[in-house]
C-alpha cells in the first residue's frame, strides 16, 4: 500500500489501557485526536469496553503495548478489535510497540506451550488486517512476517535513540556495542546513525568450566561505549556486558533500549554496574522513558 493509498485523515485511532498516552501522541502527529472509549471493570471483575464513535466503514488503527501485564491486555485488545470489526469498521490495524511472549517461539522442552504461534493466531483471527510494532524480540525468526499470515512491518527505534544520545550527550569516540550477537541487528543501525564503529560481545570457552566474554574485534579503552538492545527485562545481560566493558577500559557506558520492562531493580543494579545513563523508549512506559516512537509509527502509519 502506497502512502496515497491511505487517507489518514479518515483513519480511527483507539488506544487500549497499555497505549492510552502513546496513542494521543501518534494521533497527534497525524493531525488527529484519540477516539472515545469506555474501559473499566465490572465488580467481579470483568473487562467493559464501549466505542463511543461511530466506526462504521472506517479503518480503525488500535495502539496497544502489551507489557506488564500481557494477559490482560491483549485480551483488552481482543475485545476492542471484535468489538470495532462488529460495529462495521473495514479494516483494523493493530499498533503493539511492544509484543509479549515473542521469546516463546519454540517448544524447548516436551509439552510446553509454543506461546508466540498461539498469540499469533488469535490476533488474526479477531479480525486484525495489519499489524506493527515495534523491534519485536526474533531469536530464532529471521522475519515477523514469517509469523503471521497478515502484514506485518516490525520498526526499529534503534535510529531514534541513537539521535536522542547524538543531541544531548558528547560522545567521545563513541563506539556502539552490541551485549551478545542477537543484538548486532540494532548495534550495527545504531553505529550508521552516528557514523561510529560497532561491535558485539561474544563468549570464548577457555576450558570445561570458564568462559570469557570480549569484545569482537575493537578495542574499547578510552572510549565513549553505547551499549544498545532491544529489552531490558531484569537486566542480566546489560548489567555483565556494562562491567565488561568498564573492565577492560571504556570510558563511560551509555546504555540504550527500546522496551524497558526494568523487572527485579533491573535499573539500579545496572547504575551500580557503572552505566552513566540507561535510555529507552515509550513502548513500556517507564522512568527511563525519554525518547517516543510516535514519529516512527505516525510516519509507518502514514505510507502504508
């Protein structure tokens, strides 16, 4: 779809309980307001959700971050799309920045849940046509739309950090570290934004028992480190690779995430790892929450 193909003007923007405040900014950026909606509880407990707006023949964009707590909310989300698609909207389009249970793409052990195909499944068959989000976690999935049988365009908020720590911290040789070779993807976009050099971390096996973690191939004494992933969770791989890198000489560590679900004190123990300053997005809003992906999806948006 070509962005002429798309008249946002005529677009219905709705945000669950997990993309209230992001929503307002993408419609916003859209040149348009937040539909109305009614979302509360019944006393036992019970999800109420009433559209306020007429959405009849409309496609109607739903932006909800499913962090926290995901259960509840993509069965927010579930109801909200049934219940647009039932009142006639043409075609929905799901926003959700951040998309739980993506690690759960493989059934390791016997009888475990493959919890990413169930997801998968059910937000197709609730009448969702297209779908984005935001550096979706793909371990073993080269693509997110080899997940689904819908469109799905998976940004990166990896340029947009990068810009954020470009403005307001100087750099001095900065260099752009990836913490294991999963994360190359968004150390390497990072290190283009900048113009630095980038490099990940890897383990080297010294014997049965004693594995060492370096960097690649640069060196990284005297320099300005950013240190840049997709999640922070509890904040186990940062908070090594920070001290890793103080140890063999960086001179600060700069530590920038797109989701910062934070769990376990993740953010203080990553401070007393020796990062000057830990960034992320408003995917999951947070305390560290300094840079929005509105543009990024408003624009995604926008083209189609």
């Amino acid at each position: 779809m070509k962005a002429e193909d798309r008249p946002v003007s005529e677009l219905k923007i709705i945000g669950g309980s997990g993309g209230r405040a992001l929503a307002t900014l993408v419609a916003r950026d859209l040149g348009l307001r937040v539909s109305q909606t009614e979302i509360k509880r019944f006393p036992d407990g019970e999800k109420y959700i009433r559209i306020n707006e007429d959405v009849a023949d409309q496609d109607v964009v739903i932006i909800q971050s499913i962090h926290h707590e995901p259960d509840e909310l993509l069965f927010e989300y579930f109801l909200i799309c049934d219940t647009v698609k039932d009142l006639g909207a043409k075609r929905v389009i799901a926003v959700l920045p951040y998309f739980a249970y993506a690690r759960q793409d493989s059934r390791f052990n016997p009888g475990e849940a493959v919890s990413l195909r169930t997801v998968t499944k059910l937000i197709e068959d609730v009448g969702t046509a297209e779908l984005y989000s935001v550096d979706m976690h793909q371990h073993r999935v080269e693509r997110a739309s080899d997940l689904f049988r819908i469109p799905v365009h998976n940004l990166t908020a990896a340029p947009l950090l990068t810009q954020y720590v470009k403005s307001n911290i100087l750099l001095e040789k900065p260099v752009v570290v990836g913490p294991d070779e999963e994360s190359e993807q968004w150390a390497s976009v990072a290190a283009r934004a900048i113009g630095a050099d980038h490099d990940v971390l890897e383990k080297k096996r010294l014997g049965a028992d004693k594995v060492e973690i370096t960097p690649r191939s640069l060196a990284v004494r005297d320099r300005d480190v950013l240190l840049i992933d997709d999640i922070i969770s509890t904040g186990g791989t940062i908070i090594e690779a920070t001290k890793i890198l103080k140890n063999h000489g960086a001179r600060r560590v700069i530590v920038a995430c797109t989701h910062p679900i934070l769990a376990q004190d993740a953010l203080a123990k990553i401070y007393e790892a020796g990062a000057e300053i830990v960034i992320g997005t408003d995917t999951v809003p947070s305390p560290i929450s300094y840079v929005s992906v509105s543009p990024l999806i408003a624009d995604a948006i926008r083209r189609g």
